[in-house]
C-alpha cells in the first residue's frame, strides 16, 4: 500500500467517525478567530473558549483593539498563559491588519506570517476555516498522529505539512486536520491511545490491532 492509498483509506475513515470536522475554537469572524488560535498556543482551545466571550464583548471591533490597553488585555487573558507575549500580539495584528491590509484579515500563507505571533499553523488554519482554500494545519495531534499511522515521518511542522500536501485531497485537507485533532482526543490520546476503538487500526502503521 503506498502512502497516498493509506491517506485515502484514513481520509475516509475519519469522515464516517467524525462528520462535523469543526474547529473547536468558538469565533464568529476572521478576527475573532485569528485572535483565539493566537491565545491557543500552548494552552488548551476549551480555555480559550472560556476567556473568549468576555474578550470579545469588550472589544468588538478591529479598531478597539489598536486603541486598547495592553494591561487590560493582559488581564482579561491571563489565564491562557503567556498573557503578555499574546496580549502584545494582539495588539500589534490589529494595528498591522489596519495599516497594511486595509481592515481585512489576509488570505494568504505569506501575509499573514506576518502579523505579529502568528505562525504557519495559525496562518493554515485561516486560510482553510476562513477562506476555504486547501490547508495543512500541522499541530502536535496531526504530527503525532500522522507519523504512528506512516503518513509523516518528521516531528517538524513544516515538513509534515508538505508531506501531507503530497498525499491528502486538496479540498479535504483542512477537514481532515480538525478530524485528527478531534481522534487525537477521543481515541489516539497521547501515550494511551486505545488502538481497539480506532477507525484506522488496519492500515495504520504503530497499531496494536
């Protein structure tokens, strides 16, 4: 079986496990979501969806955020840790988001790389969730999960990304990642996963059946 056939095979697997491949981070708008991946960064998206509400109620607009006090920001988030480097993020992507690109949240890889704390995985999970184009959000369950099932064989998030863009469905790539997240919790948990309830076990890899 070559890797592209195994893809496959997972790709369908996941769909009937897990239809609604959602993002589990609640946002009503590109800035909301591009704000809550920024705070997801090693902290948990259940957090995130916990500080969000009242983040988002206090500054509903791109502008509140140029004008808002870091402190205040600080504050509101500090239970996702990090609380200054992110709050400082935050800022400065709205500020860049309104003196660079008009208002908009970019829709590409290369521009939004350049927003203040924002990386390849977040930069992917926009393009994909928001803009709809095909996307390779490589976090720790994709690259844990791809390399036991023998898709990926590096714990480097770039080059995962680029393997797995050789062998997934370009228009089902981004689903496929919230899928993996979602196995990643349920089933494939790290350091425990239980192979006997996973839909992949025959074709995957580091199965023990």
């Amino acid at each position: 079986m070559t890797k592209k056939q195994r893809a496959l095979l997972c790709t369908e697997a996941l769909e009937k496990e897990y239809p609604d491949a959602l993002c589990s981070l609640t946002a009503s708008n590109p800035l909301e979501l591009l704000i809550a991946t920024r705070l997801s960064a090693q902290c948990t998206d259940a957090r995130v969806n916990l500080v969000t509400p009242a983040l988002f109620e206090k500054y509903p607009t791109l502008e509140d955020y140029c004008n808002a006090d870091v402190k205040d920001i600080e504050k509101i988030i500090h239970s996702c840790g990090f609380y200054r480097a992110k709050a400082k993020d935050i800022i400065g992507m709205a500020i860049k988001i309104r003196d660079d690109f008009g208002g908009q949240v970019p829709d590409t890889i290369e521009k939004l790389t350049s927003l203040p704390g924002v990386g390849r995985k977040t930069a992917n999970l926009i393009i994909g969730d928001v803009y709809k184009q095909p996307a390779v959000v490589a976090d720790t369950h994709l690259i844990r999960i791809t390399n036991l099932l023998g898709l990926t064989d590096s714990k480097d998030p770039f080059k995962v990304e680029m393997q797995l863009k050789k062998l997934l469905e370009p228009e089902k790539s981004n689903d496929f990642c919230h899928r993996i997240v979602l196995h990643g919790r349920a089933v494939c948990v790290a350091r425990r996963p239980d192979c006997t309830k996973c839909c992949m076990r025959e074709f995957c890899k580091n199965s023990s059946k």
